[in-house]
C-alpha cells in the first residue's frame, strides 16, 4: 500500500509553491514581447492552415504564449485569488481579440480562401477534444508545479490545440462563414474550460493554499463568489461534454447502419449529411443509381431502432435536379477529386432511368402469343395532368401485318407487367 502510495506521489519533486505562483503569474501577461509572440504564431498558424501544411500548425503551436492566461485562471480559482483571476480574465481576453483580428486581417489579404481539410478539422468539436483538453491540462498543471518541468509543456501545447481553432474562427470572419466562426470558438471555448478545471482540480489536489486578507468578512464574500463561479463553468461544461459524447455515440450507430443496410449491399453514397440536435434528428443520404419506393424508405425509418438510433428520420433524396448543389457542396467540403462533369454524368444517368424500360423477354413472348405484330417499341413517358400533376406511364408501340386484338393484347401485357396503367397504341 505504501510503495502504491509514493509510486502515485504528485508532492515528489514538488517546486517551491512561491516559485510556481510567481512562474503562473509571470506567464500571465500579454504585453510587449509576448504579445509579438502571439501575433507571429498566429501568423504562422494561419500559413498552415492556409497551405494545410501540419508541421507549420504544429510550430505554431510550440511557439504560442495562449496555455499562460489558461491556466491562469484555473489556479486562481483553486486558490480564491480574485486579482489574479481578474489579471488572467482580461488578459486572455486581449490575448482572444488580438487573435482573431491578425488571423481575420490574413485570410481577409490572402488571395487562397480554400477551406482545407486542417481547417475544417477545427470547425466541429467532439467528445476527444474535451478528452484532450482535459488530460492536456492535467498534465500543463502537474508540470507547472514540478522542479523540473521537462518535455510534457511542449506536448501539452501541441495536444490542446488552442491556435487552430482561433485562426480558424479568423477565417470564418474574413470569408463571413458564420458556421465556420461559431464553430472554431465553440472548439476553442471547450479547450479554454477544461484546461482551466484541469488545473483547478491538480491545485486542488495539491492543497495549495487560498489567499486571505485581514478582512475575514471579504474573504468569506469572495470564496462564495468563486464557488458560484466554478459551478456555472464546470457543470455546463460538463453537461457539454455528456452531449458530445452522445453525439459521438449517435455517428457511430448511424455508420453501423448505414454499413449493414446500405454499404455492405454494393449501393453507392454519394450524398450523406447526418445532422444531430436534440429536435430533430436526420439522416439525408443520395444514392449513385439506385431508387427506393416509399415502402422500403418506411422499412428502413422503422430499423433505425435496432441500431439504436431514436427520434430519427431518415431521408432519402431522389429528385436528382435538387441533388446537384447539395452533392457539389459536400464534395467541396470533403476536399475530394470528383469533377462537377462526373456528378452531372451521374445525375443524367439517374434522369434517363426514369424513362428506361427495358425487357427483351417480352419481345420473345410477343412473337408467339401475337405472331402478326412485326414490330414492339416500349418506354416510359411523362404525362403533365391538370393542377400541375405529373406521372410516368409506360407505352408500348407496336405494328401488325394483319389486324390484332388490341384490347386482348393491352389486357395480357397488364397483367404481365403488373401495371395498370400501360397505355397501347397501333402506329398504323
């Protein structure tokens, strides 16, 4: 039990509590040289996001000053220390606007506007991304209060990711993509507060102790006042993280199902948009060639539950003329290599199917049961009724020698055809 209890030792090695509150408090500021720091890191973050270059984001990352004010504000908190909290607020404010105006003032003057894969990366958070903000900043906290801080700071400042989504929202400003604006903030704010309770928790643990004045009675108001502070940011925060989580857990369900109904049976996708809200929850998904009625689109609704997908609608779009834009637009957000000439082939090809009737056996039949017919053209037609209805309806055209019983012969390819309502015409 003891050797258990020193191998999971935080005091080992523990530095001097005054140096760390000094070193926390040093880190804090943005002014003057850090300052400078922070604008050229997120110059260079933008670069990287802009030419989707990975090793320049990761430069980027080492470079930034932005952990400082972060963590900041989790120790005081810790520590009931309202002036440094007030410091660390502020200055991770600054640190906030001067980001986004350097990375909107960039992506504003660069002529590539592209969104690239790096970028878009930063648009939506997920449950992982609270993970590593958390463990991130348990292990930017336990370094912090260490003698000897070592490599995890650079890791830390690598894993969190605070630069990405910053640049990103300075993209979202410069293009006006609100989507992208509010998504990278969301991204950011999320690493933000679980940094911070990362290390108020570490601080916590290691029994820092809290700053009191001489005044007994203001000292009570402020710990009460921080309390009330640290609940309203740790439980949103960590009903947020219960909601990504459920989240993630709804694509994964989605992808089984869409694997075993869809994938799995050699239907090409082409279009997918799962869009998840705690309203309304739907699956739109188009497909290369094939077509479903409206019965098998009900099957499909109705097993969504054996996937443990709830309150879900599945949509299948198959009004190809709609489809274009919203096919181009997936595509271009996905960054893939299919040109705007092979989604057109592929929509035609899906058009023309509505016309193709095809059915060499019948011909064969025909013949024998209607040897005076000499020719058989059949297709399918569009009829435009009044109050602007349309349907399709299947024509058979034939041709006869002699004189053939037309309504025996419409009659028989009914029944064959099962389709009521085929229409037979004599070209003669």
């Amino acid at each position: 039990m003891n050797y258990l209890k020193n191998l999971l030792n935080l005091h080992a090695d523990e530095e001097e509590r005054s140096a760390v509150i000094q070193n926390v408090s040093k880190n804090i500021s943005f002014k003057g040289a850090n300052l400078w720091i922070l604008a050229c890191a997120i110059l260079i973050a933008s670069i990287g996001l802009n030419v989707n270059s990975t090793a320049v984001i990761i430069g980027a990352m080492l470079i930034s000053p932005l952990m400082g004010p972060i963590v900041g504000a989790g120790f005081s908190l810790a520590t009931y220390d309202f002036s440094l909290l007030k410091k660390s607020a502020k200055n991770l404010l600054v640190a906030t606007i001067v980001s986004l105006t350097v990375s909107s003032l960039y992506f504003y003057l660069s002529p590539f506007k592209d969104a690239q894969s790096e970028l878009l990366a930063r648009t939506s958070p997920t449950i992982y991304d609270v993970m590593i903000a958390f463990f991130g900043g348990i292990v930017g906290a336990i370094s912090m209060t260490r003698k000897e801080k070592g490599n995890p700071i650079p890791g830390v400042a690598i894993a969190t990711a605070l630069m990405p989504p910053l640049c990103t929202a300075g993209f979202g400003i410069a293009t006006f993509n609100l989507q992208y604006l509010l998504g990278a903030l969301y991204l950011y704010s999320i690493n933000c507060f679980f940094i911070g309770i990362a290390t108020f928790l570490i601080i916590k643990y290691l029994k820092y102790r809290p700053v009191v004045t001489d005044n007994k009675s203001y000292d009570k108001k402020l710990r009460y006042a921080i309390t009330v502070m640290i609940l309203v940011m740790t439980i949103p925060s960590f009903y947020l993280a219960y909601n990504l989580l459920n989240e993630k857990k709804f694509t994964q369900n989605v992808e089984k199902f869409l694997n075993s109904e869809f994938y799995n049976n050699g239907y090409t996708v082409i279009y997918k948009k799962v869009n998840y809200s705690t309203k309304k929850k739907t699956i739109e998904l188009a497909f290369l060639s094939k077509q479903f009625d409206s019965l098998e689109i009900k099957q499909f609704n109705k097993r969504l539950s054996n996937f443990g997908i709830e309150n879900t609608q599945l949509i299948i779009k198959q009004n190809t003329s709609d489809l274009k834009a919203e096919i181009l637009s997936e595509i271009n957000k996905r960054s893939t290599d299919v040109s705007e000439k092979d989604l057109q082939i592929n929509l035609l090809n899906n058009e023309l199917k509505a016309y193709k009737f095809e059915n060499n056996d019948l011909k064969k039949e025909v013949e024998i049961l209607f040897p005076e017919i000499e020719e058989l053209s059949m297709g399918k037609v569009k009829t435009y009724h009044t109050k602007d209805s349309v349907s399709t309806t299947t024509l058979i055209l034939y041709k006869s020698a002699t004189t053939t019983d037309k309504e025996r012969l419409s009659n028989w390819l009914k029944t064959k055809l099962n389709d009521t309502n085929l229409k037979v015409v004599n070209e003669q």
